[in-house]
C-alpha cells in the first residue's frame, strides 16, 4: 500500500484582481522528497509556496500537510477559515526560507533563531538556546550566535534563516530562490546545506534556477507557467527530455 503523500494539493486556484496567478494546480510530495518547481517569472512559483503555508489566501482547491487542512477546518461539511493564531501555531510546522533573509537586524543571531520557538511553540530558553548552538553548527556558523546580521555575508545570513525555520522543527520546508540574492560565490554553502537536509530526509519544496541542483538533489521536477503544472516527472526526464514545448523553450534558455 502507497503511503499518502505529505503535502497534498488539490485544484488549487489564486487571482490578484483580474491576474489568474495559479489556475487548478494539483501536486503530491512524498515525505522525504525534495520537489524542484521551475518556470518563468511570474508563473506562480512563489505564489504556490505561499498558498501553501498560509500566507496568501486561497480563491479555491486546498492545501493538506500530513492530512491536515492548512489555513481551514472542516465544520459542517463546510471549510472555515482559521483564527489568525491558530493559523501561525499551523504554519510554524512548514518552514520557508524567502530570497531576502529577512532577520531582525537588531537582533543576534542567537535571538534570531530562537524567538520563534519560545514565544510560539513555548520551548524554555535553555533548551531553545541549546537547539540554536546546535543548529548553527549544523548549518556551518558555530560560534557565530553572537554576531548581528549587518556582520555577516548574505550566504552567512541565509543560512542563518535556514537554521531560524528549521529550529521551529518543521514537517516541510519551503525554499522561495533562497540563492537568487547571493553573490554567486556564495550559493554553494546555502546549496551545500540545502543538500545535507534532503540526505537527512526533510520533506522540501523549492523554488530556483540552480538547474544542478535540481539534476542531483530533486526527486521530481515540475515545470509551471501561466499558472499551470505543464510538465513533471524525475529530473533526468523533465530536464533532459522535457516533452511540453514550452518547457523545453525555457530549460534550453536557462541550461
């Protein structure tokens, strides 16, 4: 019997005004897979990261993660949106890392990491401090937590926003370009982390166009444009024989 996937969308529909963004999307992602999304600007890749934790609201379908309705319950046969604070205590079980870092410049790094953990999931300081050591070694900044953002490189601080979303112990983690704002000598440590946590089995959905990441790291590949899923499919097929022709248009751009 086929374990059911642990993110699981359905008809998944989201406009801005009269802008179709995404139009009837359904995706599957195994845990412990890693899913490459791929596509032009403005194809709706991080938009669909975004539906997926929360943070844009849906116009139609629905997102589950380990069975679970995000952002809805069920009441009556009828979906009904969540309170904003039980929605935050839902999203901090899917981590995302954004292009932009985003951390608290008046903030260490330490605080950085663990804020979250002890304001949203209650964790008591000394063990959300322990966690933080531990996670900032694992991302390769140990001895770092004393440092403020402005002291460090942009790969330093995404790396730090990986260590921030993974000490929220998440199911899923959501990459939206995390390497796109770096200097391209910096991307190999933020890939080199991002390839440590598939090996580990962290479920991963990610956006980018770091195409060997893809090629090496992805269990699947899916090709968006207009707001569509035009073609998906391991690596080896999607990125070497892609068969829609608007797919195969974009990756000879970009290979």
């Amino acid at each position: 019997m086929t374990a059911a996937p642990l993110l699981r969308i359905r008809g998944l529909r989201k406009s801005f005004g009269s802008n179709v963004v995404l139009d009837g999307v359904d995706l599957d992602v195994a845990e412990s897979a890693v899913t490459v999304l791929l596509g032009p600007s403005g194809s709706g890749k991080s938009t669909l990261l975004r539906c997926i934790n929360h943070l844009e609201k849906l116009d139609a379908g629905f997102v589950e993660v380990g069975g679970e309705i995000i952002g809805y319950r069920y009441d009556r046969h009828r979906l009904h949106e969540l309170s904003p604070s039980a929605a935050t205590r839902q999203r901090a079980r899917i981590g995302m890392v954004f292009q932009q870092f985003n951390l608290f410049p008046h903030m260490t790094v330490l605080e950085n990491i663990v804020e979250a953990p002890i304001a949203v999931a209650r964790k008591p300081r000394n063990e959300a401090v322990a966690q933080a050591r531990e996670l900032l070694d694992q991302v390769g900044l140990a001895g770092r937590e004393d440092s403020y953002p402005r002291q460090m490189s942009g790969g330093q601080q995404q790396r730090v926003a990986i260590a921030r979303a993974l000490a929220m112990e998440p199911r899923l983690m959501l990459f939206d370009e995390p390497t796109s704002a770096l200097d391209p000598e910096l991307v190999g440590d933020v890939l080199a982390v991002m390839k440590d946590l598939a090996v580990s089995g962290m479920t991963m959905v990610v956006v980018t166009h770091e195409i060997g990441f893809a090629r090496e790291v992805a269990d699947s590949v899916v090709f968006l444009d207009g707001g569509r899923i035009l073609e998906s499919g391991p690596p080896d097929e999607v990125l070497a024989h892609p068969r829609n022709d608007r797919a195969r248009a974009f990756l000879t751009a970009v290979l």
